[in-house]
C-alpha cells in the first residue's frame, strides 16, 4: 500500500536562554578634546562580531561602543562630546552541547553609565542584557492519502498547515540628506548626533518585501562662530528587498536592526556646511510563510484484509494571528529638582523594556519600562545643558481572540513616537507611542500514519470475529474507531441505528452488524 506524502518545511526554535553581563574600563580622553568638567549623558550599543559553540557554553565576542556628552572643563563651559569602545566577551551557558541549527544572539537592552575619574579619564560601566536561542529549518513529510488501493477507509484530520516558505538576512542601506533651518547657524563641529528608526513599516509584494518608515535625526552641533546650536528632523525612506517567490498573500515576520550609522557635514548648493548626509544599514531577518489547506492521514482499515499501520505523533502550526498593535502612553511627571532650571527641551529619546510576557485570555500581556530621557537648557551659564532620564511603567494587551497557554508568539517592538513637553516650572508632560508586531500561531498535534500495508487475516481469526454485537457507548468512543474495531462502515452503523448524527453519546445502545453479515 503506498503512501502519498507532501514534504513541508518549518522553522524549529530551541529554548531561549537570557543573559546578564556587565563591560567597564577606563577611558582616557583623547588629546584632541577638552578636558571634562561634568558628564550629562553616557549612551551605549553592543556590536556582536562572532559567536562559537565551546562544549555547552556559546562564546560571544564584540564591543561596547559608548559616547559621553559632557561639559568642558574651562573659563567658558560649553558642549563636548567624545566616542569610544571597549571590547567584551562572554560565555553563555546553552542546555544543548553543540546544538544543531543556527545560534541567534539579540541584544535586548544597554544600561551604559559614565562617570569622571578627573578631566582626562572616564569610567565606563555597562549592563547588557541578551537573548540567546538556536533556529533550524527542518523538512518533514507528512501523509496526505493512498494511492492505488480500493476498499480502504482513510480517517483524515483537517489542517491550516503553517509552512516557513523561504528566512533570509538581507542589508537595505539608507542613504538620505538633510538641509539645516534658514535660522539656523552654519554648521562647524558636530557634538552629538542620534539617529533612530520610526514607524517602519513591511509589505509583502511578488518576489519582495516593501519597507517605509522615517528616520529621526538629532544633532547638536557647535556653529563656525562657536555657538551651540541643534536641529532635529524627520527624514522618510523607503526601499526594497528582493524575495522570490513572496506573495502579496503570505504571511511574514521581520527582526530589524539599524546599524553602522553616519552623519557627516556637507556642503548644500550654495557652498555652505548647512546640510547633513545620513547613511545607516537597516539589517533585516526574514521570515516569510504560507498557509495550506491539508487532510492528514491519521488512520485506516479494510473490510477484507487486516491493515497493519505505523504512526507517529507529529507536530504542526497553524496560524492564529498576524497582529500589528500600537499603545499610546501618557504620564505627567513632577520632577521639583528641576524647578525654575529648564528653559527648553532640545531633544527627547526613549527606549522599551519588557519585563514580561504572558499568554492570558484575549492575547498576550506585555509589561515594562519606558526608559525616557531628554537634553534641556539650563538658566544657569555656566553648566548650559543638563540631561534628565527616567522610567514610565507600561502595559498593553496584544489581542488574540484564541490564545492559548501553549501557542507560540514572536513579539518586536519600537517606540514609534515621543514627545516630553514642559507643563510647569516642575512638571513634564511624556507622551509615546509603542508599535508591536506579533505573529501567533498555536501547535497541533496529530497521529499520523507513516507506514501501511495489507495483509491476509489468519482463518480463525476472521472467524472469530462477531457478527452481531450489541453495544453500549462508553465515554470516548467515537464512530470510526467502533466501524474499525467491528469490521463495518461509520454509514453502516448509523444506517442500521437510524441514527442521524456522527456523535455518540454515552450510555447509548446501538447494534453493529459485520459489513459482509449485514441483514438490513
């Protein structure tokens, strides 16, 4: 008896491990830049470089490359800034030694601090948090009919059968340019600069992916007569990414990242430095999927001969949802240390940090921080800026009407927008917007028949089997698994029981007759 199968592919994740780890040194300052008075902000990301599997442990190596916006040390106090890195490594304990598939490292937050030692050294502190996992796309087949035999009865079990169609990295690289305000002056030195990613937005189209969002840009600067001064912009783009075989029907998931940013100073049309080039490297992680109606063989039997079967449990996913969510978070904080000291905030950044994650009814709780903090200017002269940071506690339920305890969920997330607006001598206002992307999908575990074949019953056996028998439904039973046991059909049972539905219940007493023996 020959199986008819259809192979399908899907992407296996093993258990996510976290890691906390702490980098620090000492960092002296350059020669070219002033010495530092005071330090107002220290920022720090994590550059992973490799990753190697030693026994049970995953070796990890990279930098923390770390910038200090501080005030300089002189009879004139005004903005400096400086950048560094500090190499790291550590090793992450992994309950599978050596195991197979891909190791996935993402870097989940950097709590960088930096604090003066004296004007010409800095202590740097960091603590990184990651996730690490192994990903593996893995082919199975499953057993969808029989080919080529008569008088068989197939048990079949419906499915939504979710299969990874193509993962892919890919780099779209964003190259944009900015002109400054007319009331702004010339720029000469930059001192700080941020650029973040907004509102990114993914679309699948024949044989690629779509992408829009906005880029934000900050930059304080010192002008070409020495004055502090700052601009701060939005820039859109958009682009794409080639996929073959991707469809405007499919289902995707997308890990981004922005990297290797750059700003540098240019010349506009006119010969003055009053535009700014933005590059940046959007790395992407893709995974694309499609949805496919299937029967899968789960059992069968014949009247004639006996059917002796393998089977094996597999497992299966099938698509809950596809959920793109925002949620808005409002808090008006009263911070008297402050008072009678802002006179403007320049620059606002936030970033989030999830707690936890729990599956309850109606979808999935997601808890956290929102890490805020803004560059203002001072009343007072002689230290001209200051840096506020703080948390704001959120939560947001992203909705699946049939979430489970056991479905499986890929979460990404990014602050979409921010603003901190003064609402007092001692008051701020924080608004944001946080954008989630989740794409649900639940397990289904099915017995599946792996071998069959046909062959003749023993003499006595076929005579020992009942003509007539007389039944009472037990709990559990269902019809196909008595027409199997019994030698009959489902139609026969119901037929000789003038019984209209395919549900059994208990206590019921219902009369089976062997097919071939059959008297109505």
């Amino acid at each position: 008896m020959e199986l008819i199968r259809k192979q399908v592919r899907m992407n296996q994740m093993g258990k996510t491990v976290t890691d906390q780890f702490m980098i620090g040194g000492d960092y002296n300052v350059p020669d070219a830049k002033s010495d530092v008075g005071r330090v107002l902000s220290g920022e720090g990301s994590l550059r992973i470089e490799e990753t190697r599997r030693v026994e049970n442990y995953l070796r990890v190596t990279g930098k923390l490359n770390f910038k200090v916006l501080y005030v300089t040390d002189s009879g004139d106090p005004r903005p400096g800034a400086l950048e560094g890195m500090i190499p790291f490594e550590e090793m992450v304990y992994m309950e599978e030694e050596n195991g197979e598939g891909e190791d996935i490292v993402q870097v989940q937050r950097v709590e960088c601090g930096v604090s003066l030692i004296h004007s010409r050294k800095l202590a740097v502190k960091a603590l990184a948090e990651m996730t690490v996992h192994t990903e593996q796309i893995t082919e199975k087949q499953v057993t969808l009919d029989v080919d080529g035999e008569e008088g068989i009865y197939l048990k079949k079990c419906p499915v939504e059968l979710l299969q990874l169609f193509t993962a892919k990295r890919d780099i779209y690289r964003i190259k944009e340019e900015i002109k400054i305000p007319g009331t702004k002056e010339n720029i000469g030195t930059l001192l700080w600069t941020e650029v973040s990613s907004r509102k990114m937005d993914t679309r699948l189209v024949q044989d690629a992916m779509l992408i829009n969002g906005e880029l934000q840009i900050f930059v304080l600067y010192e002008s070409q007569e020495g004055k502090t001064d700052w601009v701060e912009q939005t820039v859109p783009y958009e682009g794409r990414i080639e996929c073959a075989g991707a469809e405007e029907g499919m289902y995707h998931h997308v890990y981004d990242r922005l990297d290797d940013i750059s700003v540098e100073v240019r010349m506009d049309e006119d010969g003055e430095m009053r535009a700014l080039g933005i590059e940046a490297a959007l790395q992407v992680r893709l995974f694309v999927y499609g949805e496919e109606k299937l029967e899968i063989l789960e059992d069968a039997y014949s009247l004639d001969k006996k059917c002796v079967l393998e089977t094996e449990e597999v497992v299966v996913e099938e698509l809950l949802m596809q959920n793109h969510s925002k949620s808005k978070i409002t808090e008006r904080l009263s911070l008297p240390e402050l008072e009678d000291e802002i006179l403007q905030v320049c620059h606002s950044s936030a970033d989030l940090q999830i707690e936890k994650m729990e599956v309850q009814d109606g979808g999935i709780l997601a808890e956290g921080i929102l890490n805020v903090s803004f560059l203002y200017v001072k009343a007072n002269d002689e230290v001209p800026f200051g840096v506020w940071k703080g948390m704001v506690p959120f939560s947001a339920m992203l909705e699946c009407r049939e979430g489970s305890s056991d479905m499986k969920y890929d979460v990404t997330y990014a602050v979409e927008q921010l603003a901190v607006d003064l609402a007092g001598n001692d008051e701020v206002e924080i608004k944001a917007v946080v954008a989630f992307r989740s794409f649900m999908r639940k397990a289904e575990k099915i017995q599946m028949v792996t071998e069959a074949a046909l062959v003749d019953y023993e003499k006595e056996e076929r005579m020992n089997q009942p003509g007539i028998v007389g039944y009472i439904v037990k709990d559990g039973d269902d019809l196909w698994s008595l027409a199997k046991k019994y030698s009959t059909t489902e139609e026969s049972i119901l037929l000789n029981n003038e019984l209209l539905s395919k549900e059994l219940k208990t206590g019921d007493k219902i009369l089976i007759f062997r097919e071939s023996l059959s008297i109505l």
